[in-house]
C-alpha cells in the first residue's frame, strides 16, 4: 500500500489523499450499506479525520440514520454520484473512506465482518474471520 494514499469518484471531480495507514477495514452487511453498494455488503476503511484532505471538489451530503444508531452523514460526488466517505455521528474523530474509490485496492483486506445478522443467505464469510453481529463499537 502505498502512503499516502489517494483516490477519487468514477469523474475525476473528487479527488482526496489520506495520510497514514488506515485504522480498520470492514465488510459491513447492514441494509445501508447493501443499498448504498447495490450489493450484498459494502466496505468501509476507517481513517483518522485528520488525515483525510479533499486534493480537489467538494462533496455533496446527506445525513440518514445508522443501524446502530445515530446518524452517518454521507459525502458523495454531486456530478456522479459516487460515495466517498462516512461520518458517523458516534465515532467524531473517523471517517469511513468508500475503499472501492482508491486509485490501488489490491491491497485491501477486511479485519472484521460487521452485521452479519443482515447478511444475504447466499453470501459466505472466509472462514477465520472476525465476525460482529451488530455493530462491534
């Protein structure tokens, strides 16, 4: 993996850099992110808000509520519509990058599967893997 780490929406508009390593990256299965992903899970890689800077465009927002409660509000480029990160309310100090958006995602591996009570049937968890059936924070 490269550091720091860049990417950016399916436009080129949003362009954003982290600096440092991620904290965490997950498979989340709850119905936000099924429906966020247009699949059976989506993916989260948590970073320090700190080392997150917008390189260029400016992200559109909405806030919805979050499964575990609270609220998320969800940056996402306002040309193409592409997600871009996660604010939950619950967790100030992190953003949640959609790693699907980073120039390199070779490298991404999920440390842990969260709400796998609202997982699909169909989908099969490697085996060893941590598993959360809510929210593990």
């Amino acid at each position: 993996m490269a550091d720091p780490i860049e990417g950016g929406c399916q436009c080129g508009e949003i362009r954003y850099r982290v600096n440092g390593q991620p904290l965490a990256t997950v498979a989340c299965h709850c119905t936000e992110c099924q429906r966020q992903s247009g699949s059976a899970f989506g993916m989260s890689m948590v970073v320090p808000r700190e080392s997150f800077a917008l390189l260029s465009g400016e992200p559109k927002f909405f806030t919805r509520p979050a499964d575990s409660g609270g609220s998320v509000d969800c940056a996402f480029c306002g040309s193409c519509g592409t997600r871009i990160f996660h604010r939950p309310e619950k967790l100030p100090d992190t953003l949640n990058v959609k790693p699907g958006t980073l120039d390199d995602t070779s490298w991404l591996a999920p440390v842990a599967q969260v709400w796998v009570k609202r997982k699909q049937p169909w989908v099969e968890l490697p085996e060893g893997a941590r598993c959360f059936e809510g929210n593990p924070g």
